[in-house]
C-alpha cells in the first residue's frame, strides 16, 4: 500500500459541493464495476488546491471498508446521485480512515494565499 502524503488533509462530503448540489451520499460508480461504494470525502492538497483521492465507503460483511480512489475523469449524474468515475474495484487502495488529517483553518489559509499554479 502507498503511504499517504503528509500534505493531504481530508474533507468530509458533506462540505462538498458542485453546482448540481451537495455530494453528501452520492453514489461512486465505475465503468463496469457498478457501485464501488458511498463517497465519503476527499483527500485534498491545500498548497495546490487540487483535490487528489476522492475517499469511498462500502460496506461488506458486516464491516464498513475505506478506499482511496485517486481523482481522475470523474463527472456527476444528477438524476442518478452518483458520481461517475473511469475506475473500478482494483483501482481501489483500502486505508484506515484514522490515518486522514482534518482540514483545518491553516489549512484554508494557506490553500487562499497560496501562488497561483502555471
């Protein structure tokens, strides 16, 4: 399993929004896996400002999994509630969801006064 980067924080879904709406319990499916999972939250670079692993819930036996899922073509279905993304289930990396540093204020300090990228 990759390490996760330091500089990751992470941001619950139900502080995502697009303009089609809140992302809170959207769906995440792949190509031809069908439904990976619940997105979660992401996994954002505040220094970048870019959002790097959207972070999906699935539940099997019992027992709630985590997965990273790194952002790639992605695109939202408003009739569906879903997030659609090119991926499918071995693109997912499981992780514990402890291991996720917040978002915090310095986090969005720096994210607003960081230089803009070329």
């Amino acid at each position: 399993m990759e390490p996760i980067a330091a500089n990751l924080r992470y941001i619950e879904a139900g502080h995502l929004n697009i303009a089609a709406g809140a992302l809170e319990g959207a769906s995440v499916v792949g190509q031809a896996a069908g439904t990976l999972g619940t997105l979660a939250g992401a996994l954002v670079d505040p220094g970048s400002r870019s959002v790097c692993y959207l972070v999906v819930e699935s539940r099997r036996w019992m027992k709630t999994h985590c997965y990273l899922l790194p952002l790639g073509t992605t695109r939202f279905d408003p009739a569906r509630q879903a997030l659609l993304v090119d991926a499918g289930s071995a693109d997912l990396q499981e992780v514990e969801h402890a291991r996720f540093v917040p978002f915090s204020d310095d986090d969005l300090t720096k994210a607003i006064f960081a230089p803009h990228a070329a």
